[in-house]
C-alpha cells in the first residue's frame, strides 16, 4: 500500500437538517481480492444507509410521497408487512418524523430485526411462518382496515421503483459516467430496486445487462408461471413455485407487482438461481477477505456476480448490489459456527506468555 501520507478527511461540506436526508449516495467499492483478474467488479454498499439497508430509500419515498399526496396525516399510524428492512427503515423514517408505526412480520425472520425494530419505538405484530409473506401482507390490510392506518404498500406502491430510478438509478449513472458498465446484478425482494435501477439503466445505459439472481428453490421469475392478482394489484395467492429458503429479504412467496414490470418490459438479461449455502459462503468471503460486511442477500448476489465475472470478456466492468449488513443476522446461519468463547487457538495465544490467562472453565 501506497503511504506517503496519512489519510485525512474533509466533512461532508454541508450540514444535515434530520437522518432522513443521509439516506442514499452509496458508495461503489472495488473489489480487490476475490474478483477475477481480467474484470473490474464492484459493489454498491447500501449498508452505508443510516439504518443500514436499502429500504431506507423505500421508506422515506413511501412516507414523504404519502405526505405530499396527503394520505397520510400529521401523528396517523403507518402499517406494514416486512421481512425486516423495510421494517427497521420505515421505524426510523417515522421516528424521525413523528409517526407511530406497526410492523407485521413471520416470526421466521431473525430476532435481532425485531429488536431493531422495537429499539426504534415501533410495535412488531408476529404471523406464523406458515402463513407465509401472503399472511403477512394480509394481517397488515387487516390492521389497517380495522383502524384506519396508513398500509405503506411496499410490494405494489409505484413510489418504489420510482425513488430506486431517482437515487439509486442516477447514483450508478453519475459514478460510471464515461466509464464502461457492462454488468448490473441484483436479487429482488419487492424488485423496486430492480425495476427502478431497471428503468435508469435503459434509458441512459442500454448496453449494460441487467443480471438478477432469485433463490434456486424458488424460482418465481424462473418458472416463468405467472402470478394471481386482485384489483389492487396485490397478490391473489401463494405462487406455485416458491420453497422457504435462507435468504432473508429476497424472493416472498408471491411476484410482487413492482417487480413485475421488469419482467414485462424485459428488463432482464440473465437469471442466475443462487443456492442459500452459496450466498453465506460469499458473505462469508467478502468479510474476511475484503472487509467488506453484508448479509445473505448481497452475499447472493455476489455469488451470481462472480459466476458472471468468471465468464466476462476481458476488462469487463461489473456492479453488484450489497442491499444491507451483515449484522443484522448475528443469530441466523450467517453466523454459525462463529464462537462466543475462545477457540483453542486463541486459548493457546492467550497461555502462549505469562500474563492475564483467562480462569478455566
Ligand atoms: C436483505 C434484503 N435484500 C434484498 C432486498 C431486495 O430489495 P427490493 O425490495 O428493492 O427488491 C431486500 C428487500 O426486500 C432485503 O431486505
């Protein structure tokens, strides 16, 4: 590493008026150690959102456009079924602005969620796992209809993919102007991420393939069956392909309506199926071996980016989204086998000289 000088910082050259306006301008980090040699492979690290997830942007579009619109009333509640990050995003959001809100999520989904979640002054109403994200979302219209709550609608709302076009779309064109970009690989939750970058990228860039990874027992895209729908666009029932799988936040038991655009607009170049065991071991990879902390899903992601990098022509440039942290999932199988008591080698380091020897056990 080059040391001449020391590192020093400048400040962001403004100051910030609340947390809703740190959200988004993530970073594009270049992968230095993993990423084959003949390509250029980055990432584009969401956990730099002040609630750590790419759903702050969701939720801030969610609850600001609601306001602008007027459905959403000084001091009303805010309703929502979410697997986690658009829960922990949304708490913060309404923290910040003065909302009471209730999040509906499976009690599948890892606790440390639901504490975030709690920790942020929201309540956390649980549906059995078996109900699946059909059961969620059903309990949140429910509640809502019941008290007169505002149903943020993440999975239907078209204020999704268009804060996805207006941030996340222009920050990846901004930082790849007059560079090539010949790769965009993501997965999809609600697809606003894909649909919206979707859009940007079309547009401005139609020579970049749009690469989107889905879980491999649940291939919803894949299957290419299509999904049941209500007038509302909401699901009408479970899809017939989807299997519970490990990755958190991806693919829900249904083709949410958001996404469903970029498949009827054919934004999509490739599908690459990602097993669960796949997208921990390069979370997994991306910690140790580029300091780099995301979860399952952008570990997932990643792996599909790197089957691509492996076959990218020479010189090649590949982003790939890392939509949240890894810590997030201290007590899911991301962390298995990761100690809380000391190994033998590092009991063997700590004997190794004289002093402050932990007492046996
Ligand atoms: C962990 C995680 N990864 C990926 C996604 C997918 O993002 P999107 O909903 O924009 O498709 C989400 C959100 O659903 C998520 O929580």
């Amino acid at each position: 590493m080059n040391t001449h000088h020391s590192r020093t910082t400048e400040g962001r050259g403004r100051l910030f008026e609340n947390v809703v306006d740190t959200i988004g301008n993530t970073p594009c980090i270049r992968i230095n150690h993993l990423a084959p040699d003949h390509v250029r492979l980055y990432v584009k690290a969401e956990f730099f959102n002040p609630a750590a997830s790419v759903k702050d942007r969701l939720a801030i579009s969610i609850i600001e456009e609601a306001e602008r619109r007027g459905d959403l009333k000084p001091g009303q509640t805010v309703v929502e079924a979410s697997s986690g990050n658009t829960g922990i995003g949304l708490a913060m959001v309404c923290a910040a602005k003065g909302y009471p809100l209730v999040v509906i999520m499976a009690d599948s989904f890892s606790i440390e969620r639901r504490k975030l979640m709690r920790f942020l002054g929201a309540k956390v109403v649980l549906t059995p796992r078996t109900a699946k994200g059909f059961g969620m979302i059903q309990k949140a219209k429910e509640l809502a209809d019941a008290n007169g709550w505002f149903l943020a609608r993440q999975f239907e709302t078209e204020d999704n993919a268009q804060v996805h076009e207006n941030t996340t779309g222009r920050e990846i064109l901004a930082d790849f102007a007059g560079q090539r970009l010949d790769y965009w690989v993501t997965g999809y939750g609600t697809g606003g991420t894909l649909s919206g970058v979707g859009r940007a990228l079309r547009k401005e860039r139609p020579e970049t393939k749009i690469i989107v990874s889905e879980p491999e027992g649940a291939q919803l895209i894949g299957s290419g069956i299509p999904q049941e729908r209500n007038a509302a666009h909401a699901p009408a029932a479970s899809h017939s392909a989807f299997q519970p799988h490990p990755i958190q936040g991806w693919t829900t038991d249904f083709i949410p309506f958001v996404l469903q655009e970029s498949i009827d607009r054919k934004y999509i170049d490739e599908l690459v199926p990602v097993t669960g065991p796949a997208g921990i071991e390069w979370s997994r990879k991306l910690a140790r071996q580029e300091g780099i902390f995301t979860g399952i899903s952008g570990g997932a992601s990643f792996a599909a980016a790197m089957q691509i990098a492996e076959k990218a022509a020479p010189e090649s440039v590949i982003l790939c989204m890392l939509p949240d942290t890894g810590e997030r999932y201290l007590s899911s199988p991301l962390f298995e086998g990761i100690a809380e008591a000391m190994t033998e080698e590092e009991t063997a380091l700590s004997l190794s000289t004289p002093g402050f020897h932990m007492p046996p056990a």
